[in-house]
C-alpha cells in the first residue's frame, strides 16, 4: 500500500461524512457567451449553507454547472468560497477537466486557495477503459498535495470508475474517497464490500432520493443539491439515519423526494435539475434563477409551475 505522507489533513477528518452541498453557481447575467458570477449571490448561499450545519461544500460539481464555466470563473469561485469559508468546513474543490494540464491548474488554484480537498470525475467526451482511467489517476495523484475523492457519473462521463478500479486508486497516493452518483444499489454494495479493509475511505452517494436506502447499504453520507435550498431538512436526514432512528428518517425521505417532485422534472430533462434548482433558489432570495447557457432561463409559464411546486414545499 502507498502511504499518502503528502497530502494534508488539516481540516477534515477521515473518513468525511455527512452531507455536502454541491453549490449551485450563482450567475449575475448568464445569457451571454461568458457569463459574470453573481458575488453576492454566492456569498448569501455559503452563509445559508453554512448555517444549516452542513459537513462540507464541494464546489464545481454538475450542480454547479461546471462544464459551462471557464477557467477564470472557476478560480475566481475557488478564491471567493475559501476566502469566504475560511476553514469553517471542509471544501472540496472539483477540478474534473478534459485535458489534464487544466485538472492540474484547476488543482493549483485550489491549493493557493486554501481548499481542503479534490475531487474528480473521469475525463468525458471519448470513453475510456479502465486502464486508462487508471493510468489518468496515476499520472495527476503524484502531481497533488490535497486529498482526492473519484466522482462517479457515468451517465455524464460515458465512463464509470467500477468498483475494482475504485480499489486499486485506494492505493495511490492522496485517494480517499468516492462520490457514486449512478443510483446503482448493486454498483454500491460491491464498492463498499471491496472497501472493507479501508474504513478510513469516504463513500457518498449523489441521488438525494436515495440517501436513506444507500446509507443502509454503507455509504456514509450524501452529496446532495437540494441541501442548497433547505440545508438543515437534510442535515436531520443524515442525523436521524446515522443514529438508526428509522421512522423519523423515512418521513424526512419523503419531505426530500417532495421537494424533487415538485422543483426538478420542468421544462427539458437534461437541464431540469439545474434550472430548477436555481429558481428555486431565486424564489428564496438567495441567488438569482439565471442558468449557465446554453441553457436558457425559464419561461414564465415553466417558472410559475415550479413556484406553485416550491410554495407546497415546507421549507
């Protein structure tokens, strides 16, 4: 085993559990070709966040609409979250690219910046084996000073880190954790049963809905988007599931599965989720609805549906 003597643990205990908000992006004026961030915007939503009792923040994630971002967007987020944070919790920094000289600048920024961990996705567009994924993480662990957690989208990525990968990257230097968003009960229990012999390894899971049902099965919290609108309705989740307390747990499932019911499945499938999310948190007075394009903005009629859907919500 490769011991990570390198990497630094100066905020985070391991394993990390609990949840995590993959923060949205707050956009001042998004239907341009580079959009301009939102500061205040962000600033309002990591105090929110923050106040719910949140376990971490992990930035440039699909919730946060990273693959639509340019660099210098990225950074300046990095710069202003932990600058902000300030090591009140734990951030985590996606630095998920298609080449890898910009993983590693992304990486770079994050270090200077004062983030806790990484965090990254297989490279998308082509497909890749699992021997290039692996090959991939071997050629940037040894590059990085900061924990590295894989994230797992294969519906996204057209690659999936399977579980016997996720083993061997446990073994190179700095990799800690997983974030499985597949929604796959069958993929979950193998990775976790192949992390037997590595309790220190964090695995969470990116399905808000399933939070209850992937815990059971092993994983150890949730990265989940909601947690941006009502920080503290999944931050109770994860307590009342950590301490078996079953009844109150699936009540609170259910309040979580309400509120994608009601603020997630208008307008287009493929960006549902992140338009919804941000309308929502427009009606909360968080941030403005703007998505990053090429996603349009609501229409009138689409936003007031997931108005009528986020006043049912008891938020």
């Amino acid at each position: 085993m490769i011991i990570d003597t390198n990497v630094q643990w100066e905020n985070m205990q391991r394993p990390l559990r609990g949840i995590l908000t993959p923060l949205a992006t707050p956009l001042a004026s998004s239907q341009q070709a580079e959009p301009s961030l939102d500061a205040a915007g962000l600033e309002r939503l990591l105090e929110h966040v923050i106040s719910g009792s949140v376990h971490g923040i992990f930035l440039l994630g699909s919730t946060g609409e990273f693959p639509s971002l340019g660099r210098e967007m990225r950074q300046e987020i990095i710069r202003r979250t932990c600058t902000q944070v300030n090591r009140r919790v734990p951030v985590l920094v996606g630095i998920t690219d298609t080449a890898i000289s910009e993983t590693l600048r992304l990486a770079d920024t994050a270090v200077e910046a004062g983030a806790d961990a990484l965090v990254l996705a297989a490279p998308y567009y082509f497909q890749h084996s699992q021997e290039d994924l692996f090959r991939y993480l071997e050629l940037i662990t040894g590059k990085l000073s900061l924990p590295l957690f894989l994230y797992n989208i294969p519906h996204l990525t057209k690659t999936s880190f399977e579980p016997e990968t996720v083993r061997r990257a446990a073994d190179l230097p700095g990799v800690v954790g997983l974030k499985d968003s597949t929604g796959d009960f069958v993929y979950l229990e193998k990775t976790v049963e192949l992390m037997r012999d590595r309790p220190e390894f964090t695995i969470l899971i990116g399905p808000e809905e399933m939070l209850l049902e992937c815990m059971k099965r092993g994983a150890i919290g949730g990265v989940c988007g909601g947690s941006n609108l009502n920080p503290k309705l999944f931050v109770e989740l994860y307590n009342a599931i950590a301490r078996g307390d079953w009844q109150h747990a699936e009540a609170l499932q259910e309040r979580v599965n309400q509120m994608g019911r009601a603020l997630y499945h208008t307008g287009f499938p493929g960006g549902s989720y992140q338009r919804g999310i941000k309308a929502a948190l427009a009606l909360a007075g968080l941030c403005g609805p703007e998505p990053a394009p090429p996603f349009a903005p609501f229409s009138q009629e689409e936003y007031a549906l997931v108005e009528k859907g986020y006043r049912s919500l008891k938020i």
